[in-house]
C-alpha cells in the first residue's frame, strides 16, 4: 500500500488557519494533562496517516484508523483508470457497479459518523433512508465527483471522531448507544467486504479490456 494514497488523518488546531489551540489550564496536575494530550492528539494526527504495517505496536485506536484509512483508501481506487462507462457498468443482477460501491461507501461514512455520532436525521444529512438506494447512480455522478465526495466524507468522519475515545458512546444509531470501538469494527467489516467486491468487478472489467485488446491485435 503506497502511503501517498492513504487519506489523512486528524490534525491539531492550526493557528495560521485561524483555528484556536485549547485554553492551558491552572493546575499544575491539569497542565500534564492538557501536555499530554496534546502530544497524544498530534501523534495520532502522524499515526492515522501512516499505514497498517506502521501501526504494529501503537495504541489500539491508532490500529483501528490506520485500518480503516487504508481500505477507506483502496476503495476509493478501485475508479482509477477507467471510463465512465466501465465506472457503471453492470456486473451482477443487483445495483452494485463500481462507481455505485463508492457512492454507497460514501453512504456508509455519514450514516455512521454523522448521524450516529452527531445524531443528525438522514432526511437532514441529504442521504437515502436505505442502503439499496445508496448504490443508486445519477446522471451527473462521475468518477471524479464521486471519488471528491467520498474523500470530503471521510475526512469528516475523522473529524467526527477525533475527540472521541474507543469506549465513548454514540447515541444516534437506531441500536441505540454504541461504543466507538464497536462502530469501527462494524465499518471496517463493511470496507473490507466491499473492498472484495470492487477487486472482483474491476478485476472483470479489466480482464474483458485486455482481451478485447488482444483480440484486436490477432484481427
């Protein structure tokens, strides 16, 4: 996995950006603290933009970012190189095409970082009331718009969850209240399959252009 394809993670407030660090607190006990949480935060910021194989042995929530981060990444690949035409071609009897699986990926991340976490109705955050429909593609849809919303998607999940902890609960799932932990578990479980599906169907369409090529060569 090239690193220049990971999405970034979580950065620290950036004062030449006009962003506000924390107020220090008082105590001498406090100021530790607010010192440790800030180097904590800014590792972190430097843990979730590396990849899995860097993660081996940092704290379990850096693991769990870098994991998603990388299939986050890979799914969105999954476009590059192809036609339009190729993006929406369709493969099996159900609505999953290529551009499709990251359109629903898109799905994926403001059902569970924004109306989970922020507990926003789907009617307010602009996306469909089930997942079938999320794989649905309009005219306008095109690799580049899709592959740009889906990155902006994941960039607001980690922003979602940055000040978040592993075992913080997430009240706006219709299970009700969910520890973080749970909910990066249950995401990366669905990347990870859809990861599979994309490597499948680009695998398909590739092939079929090669022997299209070939066939071409023979003639």
């Amino acid at each position: 996995m090239r690193r220049d394809h990971l999405l970034s993670g979580t950065e620290l407030p950036d004062p030449v950006r006009g962003e506000l660090m924390p107020e220090a607190p008082n105590t001498l006990v406090s100021k530790v603290d607010f010192v440790r949480r800030l180097c904590d935060a800014s590792l972190m910021s430097f843990i979730t933009a590396t990849s899995t194989e860097e993660a081996i042995g940092w704290p379990a929530r850096s693991q769990f970012e870098a994991f998603l981060n990388e299939h986050r990444a890979e799914l969105n690949r999954c476009l590059d190189g192809l036609t339009e035409e190729q993006a929406r071609r369709s493969l099996v009897p159900s609505r999953t095409t290529l551009l499709g699986l990251v359109k629903h990926a898109i799905f994926v991340e403001k059902v569970w970082f924004d109306e989970a976490v922020a507990c926003r109705s789907r009617a307010e955050i602009g996306i469909p009331a089930t997942p079938d429909e999320s794989f649905i593609l309009d005219d306008d849809d095109t690799i580049a718009t899709i592959q740009q919303a889906h990155r902006e998607a994941c960039e607001l999940s980690r922003r979602a969850t940055s000040s978040l902890g592993l075992d913080d609960l997430v009240n706006g799932n219709r299970r009700g209240p969910l520890p973080l932990r749970w909910v990066y578990l249950h995401v990366l479980r669905e990347l990870a399959q859809h990861c599979g599906h994309a490597d499948i169907l680009r695998e398909q369409i590739i092939d079929e252009q090669r022997t299209r090529q070939a066939s071409a060569h023979v003639v």
